[in-house]
C-alpha cells in the first residue's frame, strides 16, 4: 500500500477514536496547537497533555509511582493553591506524591523530514527531552517533551510527613514550573504557524525538496532556484531563518 495512503488511514482512525482520558476533552492551553497540526495532511496528533499538578495517593512500588494503581487526589492544569492540597492530603490513606508534569504531545507524521521540522520547533521552544521515533511498520512519532518535573512524597501510610510551610514552598515551585509551562507552549504555538505555513508545498500537492544541507524551491517553467548551505544540522538550525531566506527568495526567476 502507498504510503501516504496508508498515513491517511491511520490518521482517519485514530482521529475517530473517542477521548479515553480521564478529562475526556483535549485541555484548553493546547486546544490550538492541536487543531492546527491536525488540520495539516502530513501530521495528527495522538496524544497530549497540557501539563498538570496532581496529588496521588497509593501508587507507589519502590521509586516508581504507579498512577493505574493509585488515587489521584487532585488534579489541576492550572496553578493550584496551598490549601487545595492541605485539604486534599485529608483523604490521604497510603504514601502520597505530589507531581508536576510538563506539556506532553505525540504527533504521528507521514515523513521523517516532516517530523525533524517539528522537532526543531520543539527544541527551540524549550522542550528538550523531544524526540522521534519510527516504529517497525513505518510509523513516524514525533514526542514533544520537557525535564523540568518534579515529583516529591509528602505522606507515608496516611500519615502526613512534612509540614505545611513545605508543602507551601512546593506549591510555590509546582506553580512556577506551571508558568515556564506554559511561556514554552506559547512559544511553540507562536512558531509552528509560521513554520508550517512555509511549508506549503505538502498542502497543495506541489513539488517539494527539503533535505538536510540543502533547500531547494520548484519555480515550475521557470526552472528551480536551489540554496546550498555547507555544514547545516538538522538538529540545531534554525529552521525559521532558513524559511525567511527562502521566502525571500521564492519569487526570483532563473535566466
């Protein structure tokens, strides 16, 4: 089967597919950053999460914190205030953690190239723990991901271990971290527009012919207008100045 074909199957199920998450909606700080990619014919979005502050209670084996197996106490994707979590340990009965969680999405895209675009958007913004990955069956997913969590026990057994001036303090951090967030999703929702956008040609069906070192443009009749660059990583260009440069470009006409 063609693999665009193929794309465009899977992107028909997975986008019919109901909302099995907790929340059961997409949350509003990335409600258009979603719509946009998955209005764009070589992405869709299989999962996100715009970040959150929670309480769990009972999840615990070891170090490692078993959110199927717990109760979740509280839940924010907002900034949460010290007594909303006082009175939430109330109902603590085991070892209980207070979490933040950062901006989580998975893009599933038809090209690596398409998904490498995205990815230096996503580093660019602030979400350095991003990532591709490309599954057996040619799956391309992109992770968009961020390091700055944080995860810290505040009962054991029920029993209440720190004091309330701590937990405040953690609050305080919970919400910071919150808002640097936030500014990074802002930040990938001011450019992936304007990147994507320039990156028009997948939307018309038109010629396109981006490869790492080299940007070329397709002038039709006119013949084509091909940009070298010498010694250009994927990983750390910046694809924005490129795209300026070749939209500067775009209209010249070769002799």
């Amino acid at each position: 089967m063609d693999r665009s074909v193929q794309f465009r199957r899977w992107k028909t199920q997975c986008l019919s597919k109901a909302d099995l998450s907790r929340k059961g909606s997409v949350d509003e700080d990335v409600v258009e950053l979603i719509q946009f990619l998955n209005a764009r014919d070589q992405f869709f979005t299989t999962s996100s999460c715009s970040g959150r502050i929670l309480l769990l209670d009972g999840g615990i084996n070891g170090f490692e914190v078993q959110k199927q197996n717990c109760c979740w106490l509280l839940v924010t994707h907002k900034s949460c205030v010290k007594d909303d979590v006082i009175l939430a340990l109330k109902k603590a009965s085991a070892d209980t953690i207070l979490k933040f969680e950062p901006f989580v999405l998975h893009v599933q895209c038809r090209q690596l190239k398409d998904a490498q675009i995205l990815h230096t958007v996503a580093i660019d913004s602030g979400f350095r723990n991003s990532g591709i990955t490309v599954g057996k069956r040619g799956k391309t997913i992109l992770a968009v991901r961020s390091t700055h969590s944080l995860e810290v026990p505040l009962s054991h057994k029920g029993k209440l271990m720190v004091t309330e001036e701590y937990i405040d303090f953690l609050v305080n951090v919970a919400n910071q971290k919150m808002e640097e967030n936030k500014r990074r999703i802002e930040s990938g929702l001011r450019t992936t527009p304007t990147v994507l956008s320039w990156d028009c040609p997948h939307q018309k069906d038109q010629p396109c012919d981006y490869e790492v070192g080299s940007l070329s443009q397709d002038l039709g009749k006119e013949g084509r207008l091909e940009i070298e660059f010498s010694h250009v990583d994927i990983d750390s260009t910046n694809h924005a100045d490129i795209m300026k440069l070749h939209m500067n470009c775009e209209h010249l006409k070769l002799a």
